[in-house]
C-alpha cells in the first residue's frame, strides 16, 4: 500500500486523484509519502492515543463505581452489624 502511494506520488497526478496535501504547500500531509514515511504514523499514534485515553477513562469511572458501591456495602454491614450489638448488649 505504501509503493502504492509512492508510485501515485511520483506520477504527477496528486492534482487529480488527491494525494492528500491539505491546504496547498505546506500543509497536512495525509496520505501522501514524505521522507520520513510520511504522517500516517503520526496519524496513528494520535488515534491510539485518543482511544487508549479513552478506554483508560472508562476502566476508571467503572473501577471508582465499583469501589464506592463496595465501600458503601461494608458501611452498611458494619453500621447494622453495630447497631445488632447495642441493641442485643442492652437489651
């Protein structure tokens, strides 16, 4: 796929088939190669990036929900096992 574009690139017909220069010269470069490999590698880090961020805020606010409803539970259990205790030691 990358000769493909390379090979696109080198014809001469970026004008007609769009090889991905946004903005004219000077811009974003997608799509096309530059001698670097070009900035699809930049495109991905930056997607992978966004969705590692993502997935990692998810597995938070599930873990935090699961912890604060474990915590409430052993309040709970702990206030109504007391409460059992003061209740049965005095009575």
């Amino acid at each position: 796929m990358f000769i493909i574009l390379r090979e696109e690139h080198s014809s001469g017909s970026c004008d007609t088939d769009g090889c991905g220069s946004v903005g004219g010269s000077g811009g974003i470069n997608i799509g096309g190669s530059s001698g670097s490999g070009g900035n699809w590698l930049v495109v991905v880090v930056v997607v992978v990036v966004i969705i590692l961020v993502v997935v990692v805020d998810l597995v938070a606010m599930v873990l935090l929900i699961v912890v604060v409803v474990v915590v409430v539970r052993v309040v709970v259990v702990v206030v109504v096992v007391m409460v059992v205790v003061v209740v049965v030691v005095d009575g």
